[in-house]
C-alpha cells in the first residue's frame, strides 16, 4: 500500500503546486480579480499626471516671462510686491490667516 501511495505522490505535490499558483493568479497582488483596483489606481496617477504637467506648464511661463530678455513688468512687480510684503495705494488687500 505505501508503494501505491509513493506513485501518486509526484502527482499530488504537481496538483498542489497548480493550485497553488492557479489561486495566486485569481487573487494576489497581481492577480485578475485585482484588476479593478491597478484600473483605479492608473485613472488617479493620471489625474495627478495631467495637474503636475498644467503646473509645470504654468511656472515655465512663468520662468520665462522672468528672463532677462523678455521681462515682463507686471509679473516682476506682482513678484516684487508678494515678496516685500508692499501694497499700492489703489490696491484692495485682504488679509487671511496663514
């Protein structure tokens, strides 16, 4: 009888092995049914892809308008105010708690 069993043995350890991975495939980290969740997490990245590009965008234009050769005078005095700390006269300033 325990030689019967011996013969069966490389089939049942082969079984367990595909059983084994057949589960992991369904339902690890990388498995099918995770699928919604790498979905979601993708559209979020690419949200927060999109926003980084538009402020990226947003402070080279910035930057550029800072450059010596074109010098924009209402971006240096908006600049030149907020970092002062001055005000002008006509200027409605409305102040917030940090």
């Amino acid at each position: 009888m325990l030689a019967r069993l011996r013969s069966y043995l490389p089939t049942a350890a082969l079984a367990l092995l595909i059983v084994y991975f057949g589960v992991h495939a369904f339902t690890g980290e990388q498995g099918l049914l995770s699928s919604n969740l790498r979905d979601e997490t993708l559209t979020a990245k690419t949200r927060e892809l999109a926003a980084l590009q538009a402020q990226r965008e947003d402070l080279e234009k910035r930057a550029r308008l800072l450059r010596d050769t074109s010098l924009s005078a209402d971006l240096l005095e908006e600049r030149a105010r907020s970092l002062l700390g001055f005000a002008d006269p006509r200027d409605y300033v409305i102040r917030t708690k940090p």
